[in-house]
C-alpha cells in the first residue's frame, strides 16, 4: 500500500539554526513528491516538487529538498530557519502521468522555532 | 493562476443538523477538485475527487456526500452530521497534465456539538 512516514511529530529549531525534516515513503513506482507548508487555520501551500531531473529541488521561502531513491526519501532541508517558518508541514506523494492525482500525505511535522 | 475560494471559514453545527459547505474555483476551468479532511494528527484524508460536471469519486464510506453542479462549484453536504465529522475541511483543484500540483483553498472548521 502507498504510505508517507514523516517520522518527527514535533521539531524545535533555533532562530538561525538550519533545518532538515524527513520523509519516508512507500510506493509502487517512483511518484511525484511534494512538500506543503499550513500555517495555523491555514490552506496548505506548496513549497516544492520533484517530477524528474536533478534530484535536488528548490523551493520557495529558501526551502530545498533531496529526492533519495535508493532511501525511498525526500528530505526538507532549510540553511537557516526564521521565526515566520514556525508551521505543520506535510510531504505528499502521487502518482506519475495521470491527470487526476490522488496524493497520499504524511501526518506532518510541526516546527517550532525557538528565539 | 487558479485560485480556491471556501466558505464557510468556520462553522459550528449540532449533530442530527445537515451541512453544505462550497468550494469555488478562478482563474481556471475544467479542473479536477478534491475534498480532504484534515484532523489532529492524522494528515489529510481524501474523501471525495471530481474530474468533471457530475463526476464524482467517493473515497471513503461515510455519510457525507458531494456534488459538482458547475465546472467551477465543488459542495461538500450531509444530511445529519455526527459529532465524528469534526474537523478542517479543504477543498483543492488542479488542472492540466500529470506534472500540475494541486492548489489549496483555506479550508472550513466545522466543529459538530
């Protein structure tokens, strides 16, 4: 079955710390991945995607994310994070060459930033 | 770029009431539209997808129901809730080919009493 494992519940960073959330995913095939960004009583946002190419993708808001197929992984990662990056964030995953995409998401991570 | 409107923002409701909560999509036309719920630490959960007027795919038994009366207009309804429906409703539309993403709308707090 398709599953997304975002392992940490919570993370606490430090203002300026850099930052890294994992992502876990089982899948038939390599899918297209997906990170979403939700602020409190907020729609999500998207941060990123990997759809082929360099397995390193930039996102916005400073974020970039590794596509690791031999870990079945796609990783967050931020150099330094702000206040204003406090949010749940989730990692999606979905099918390839369809139009409609079912995503299967993780629970999520919810950040803290710390001054 | 398209564009999802929700309302209610936020709705409290008694159960045995019914429920009809609207998503409106700009900006594009003939998208495929979602409903998920989201609730506390559980993610987000498709319930029901629609690739077209009148098309609808349910996701998962429950006793909710949706409909796509317009190419733009996706509703979410019940006809009696149960304190069980709680929680973030959001609505989302994609169009185009498989490498488009799907776009958020703000979503709906329903909280069943």
């Amino acid at each position: 079955a398709q599953s997304v494992t975002q392992p940490d519940i919570h993370i606490t960073v430090s203002e300026g710390a850099s930052l890294e959330l994992r992502c876990n995913y089982s899948y038939g095939a390599t899918p297209y991945l997906f990170w979403y960004v939700q602020s409190p009583g907020q729609g999500l946002q998207l941060l990123l995607k990997y759809f082929s190419g360099d397995t390193l993708v930039q996102g916005i808001k400073g974020f970039e994310a590794e596509f690791k197929r031999s870990q079945s992984s796609f990783n967050l990662r931020k150099p330094s994070v702000h206040w204003s990056d406090a949010a749940e964030y989730f990692c999606a995953v979905g099918p390839r060459n369809t139009g409609f995409q079912k995503l299967v998401f993780g629970t999520g991570t919810r950040l803290l930033v710390s001054p | 770029s398209q564009t999802i409107h929700q309302w209610p923002a936020t709705l409290v409701q008694p159960v045995g009431s019914p429920l009809s909560l609207e998503c409106t999509v700009e900006g594009t036309s003939n998208p495929n539209l979602y409903w998920y719920r989201q609730a506390a630490g559980r993610g987000l959960q498709l319930l029901f997808y629609s690739v077209g007027i009148g098309q609808i795919s349910s996701e998962v038994p429950q006793n909710l129901s949706a409909s796509r009366p317009q190419d733009r207009q996706f509703i979410l309804s019940s006809k009696k809730l149960l304190l069980s429906d709680s929680g973030f409703y959001l609505c989302a539309g994609k169009t185009g080919g498989s490498t488009d993403t799907q776009y958020f709308g703000p979503g709906t707090r329903l909280t069943v009493l």
